[in-house]
C-alpha cells in the first residue's frame, strides 16, 4: 500500500471539487465529503469512494476556493 493511499481512509473529511467545464456551470463548486472506500487497484493506482455530504456556499462574487463570509 502506497503512501498516498495511507492518507485515506474511511471517515476522512475531505473537500471535492468536481471538474470545470464553464464558470455558469452550478456543478463548479466544492462539496465537502467523507471517504467511504479507499483501496489499492489492479495497475498499482489507488481508487478513493467519497460521499459527498453538502455544497460549499461560495457568493458568485467570490474568487473560486474563498468561502463567503456575511
């Protein structure tokens, strides 16, 4: 098992930022999530499962990566 693998594991708290395809698109956006499965692939990659548990609230204003404050 590959030091990259070793930091996750099944509980971890981790952010997820889906790919970019167009500023407009309302699935650019973090989403803070839990690890669900992590393990060891055939070709010697490792595969990480996560779930995601909610969006960030970014305001449109904001630079990608900064959370809105009020």
């Amino acid at each position: 098992m590959g030091i990259a693998l070793k930091s996750y594991y099944r509980g971890t708290h981790v952010f997820v930022t889906l790919t970019f395809s167009s500023p407009h698109d309302p699935m650019n956006r973090e989403y803070a999530a839990e690890v669900a499965r992590a393990e060891e692939l055939l070709n010697g990659e490792f595969g990480v499962a996560v779930h995601l548990k909610m969006p960030m609230n970014y305001s449109g204003s904001s630079a990608p990566g900064s959370i809105a404050r009020s």
